[in-house]
C-alpha cells in the first residue's frame, strides 16, 4: 500500500513540475542557468520556535546536535542558535523585541515551524540584479548582513513556490 502511495506521489510530483515547466516556457521566462553568478548550496534551514531553550535543548540532548550559543540579532528582530546535525546546519530563529518579523509568523502558528530556506551564491550583488531582471522580487533592496556576518537577501516567497528563499554569499 505504501509503495502504491509513494508512487502516486512521485508521479504527481512529476506532472506537476512539467506542467510548472510549460509554464514558465509559455511566460518567456528562461529556465537557464544564470552567467553572472552560481547558485550553492543549501547553507542552512531555519525553524521559528516559541521557546528556544526547549528547542535547544530537543538539538543537543535528545538528536545530538552540535549546538551555538544564543546570539541575538536585534537587527533582524530575532535570536539565533544554529544547530549542526552531520553536515546539515539547521537555524533556530526566536523573537527579539515587539517588532520582531517572526512574532507574526508565531501568532500564526504557535508551535512554530519551518520559516526559510537558505542557498549560498558566490556574488549577492551579482544574483540580486540577475534576479531582479527575472522579475523575482526582493524582500529587502539592498543585501543586509546576515547571521554569519555575510550579506544576504530574501526572496518573495510568492516567486519561490511560497517558500522563503534567504540567498547567502558564502
């Protein structure tokens, strides 16, 4: 039954991204590789949590992950404590004052869950142009300087198949 499942879903998957395909040929967006700058890899997954000690603690004591300590960022409204599982970086993001952009994402969802994911590229600048002519909207319009002291930059979630996109220069 389980196989029948899986592979129903494989092929739903499938159909769906050629027909996502079809569209952005039909729309006269190019599916090609950017010149200009290359994409990395996946940098990091970020979860929003309602109580960072209780989170902190499920990382390191309960999966035995190699956990930060807590640095807050009050420039981007939030808390951090990244977690590193094997090679996987995982970032747990908690509010930091009233003004927080995750205090709204918790009020939607109050056991929290995931926010963003984030891609590494070789040249931010580079990408943001690149993106901007593609017509991808940018959360912020000038790279800011993310937790790992780089600049980053957010991508409109409703140009990224409704997942929030961070780009990261590495």
């Amino acid at each position: 039954m389980y196989r029948v499942t899986l592979q129903k879903t494989v092929n739903l998957l499938i159909k769906n991204a050629k027909c996502e395909a079809k569209m952005l040929h039909l729309s006269g967006m190019k599916l090609t590789k950017s010149k200009v700058w290359s994409l990395g890899k996946i940098n990091h997954i970020a979860l929003v949590t309602p109580n960072l000690n209780k989170s902190t603690a499920l990382y390191r004591d309960v999966l035995g992950g190699k956990v930060s300590d807590q640095q807050p960022l009050p420039e981007h409204g939030v808390t951090t404590v990244f977690v590193e599982l094997g090679d996987t970086k995982i970032e747990l993001l908690h509010p930091l004052g009233e003004k927080s952009p995750i205090r709204s994402f918790l009020e939607k969802n109050k056991s929290g869950g995931m926010h963003h994911i984030c891609i590494e590229v070789d040249d931010i600048q580079r990408a943001m142009e690149d993106l901007k002519a593609k017509n991808i909207r940018l959360l912020n319009e000038k790279a800011k300087i993310g937790a790992h002291g780089k600049p980053v930059v957010f991508l409109h979630p409703k140009d990224c198949d409704g997942v929030l996109v961070e780009l990261e220069e590495a």
